[in-house]
C-alpha cells in the first residue's frame, strides 16, 4: 500500500514538473513588443547601416531569456522591387518556429516561401547581440516576418573557437 503511495507522489510530481516545464518554454519569458516601441530597420547597401522604414501592423514578441526569441510580423508599404535595389539580401534565411499562441507567424511557411523565391530575405539589422543578426522576410504583398539568426561570427565563437577574421571583438562573456 505504501508504495503505490509513492508511485502515486511520485507520478504527480512528474506530471507537475512536466507542466511547469511546458509552460516555462512556450509562455513565461515572452513578452509583446508594444508597437510605438516597435523599430524596423534594413541594412542599407549604400551604407552597410541599419535604416528605420516605415511599416503598419507591427505585433512582435521578445525575451530577455534568449536573444533568439524574437519573433515579428507587420507589414512594410515599400514595394519589394525597391526594397531589393536598397537594401542587403541575405541567404540561407531559416525563421524559428515562434510559439504556437503568436500565430502570425509560420516559421515553416516562411521558411518554405524563402526557399521557392516567392518571399526575399533581408537583414534588418547586424549584430543585434554579439553574433546573432535580425533577418526579415518580405513578400512583394508588404507582409513581413521578422526574428533573429546567429550569424557566422556567431557560429564560430559560441562552439567555442576564436573569432575569425573579419568579426568583431566578441564580448567577454562569449570568451
């Protein structure tokens, strides 16, 4: 009697743990991004600068837990014809599947869109933290997806390994 007790405790502590597992991955360190603090930013070509555009619908979500969790959607006014003679195309694009309940955005769709020419990859903005960059994805319908991916400087110095050359200094904390 006694050790079905135990089991019993024991399956009811798994079971709690597990939830609150749960929770903590796909609710409590997201937060909205309010939109009048919402910035959306290109990586000029002329300038290799990150520039403010104009954009519409902003609804966003960030973490201080991770620098990969940002997620954003909105739409941009500016056609993509004119988008891609401005600003820097980046390749190799891959969005993060976002959390379920922030539905805007469909890491995989994107991902697929990307992939078949029908949405263009830009960089928002470089170096966000040290090694991880703000890629967005536009259609030429003005719909726009944004979230952060580390960059090659990334790779290289979180596995461990010095900076290449051509990269900033890392930050002590990555050293």
């Amino acid at each position: 009697m006694i050790a079905k007790l135990w089991i019993g405790a024991i399956l009811i502590i798994a079971l709690i743990a597990g939830v609150a597992l749960y929770y903590l991955q796909v609710y409590a360190y997201y937060a909205e991004v309010p939109a009048d603090q919402a910035v959306v930013e290109l990586v000029s070509l002329t300038s290799g600068e990150a520039e403010p555009i104009a954009f519409d619908n902003f609804r966003g979500i960030d973490s201080n837990s991770s620098p990969l969790r940002y997620r954003a959607c909105y739409d941009m006014p500016a056609s993509l014809a004119m988008l891609t003679e401005t600003y820097e195309i980046v390749d190799g694009a891959e969005p993060r599947v976002a959390p379920g309940w922030f539905d805007c955005f469909d890491a995989k769709q994107i991902g697929a869109d990307l992939e078949a020419g029908v949405a263009v990859g830009f960089i928002g903005q470089k170096d966000v933290k040290y090694g991880i960059d703000r890629i967005v994805a536009v259609y030429p319908d003005g719909r726009a997806y944004a979230w952060h991916q580390i960059n090659a400087c990334g790779e290289v110095v979180f596995d461990g390994n010095p900076a290449p050359e051509g990269c900033p200094t890392p930050p002590e904390s990555t050293r």
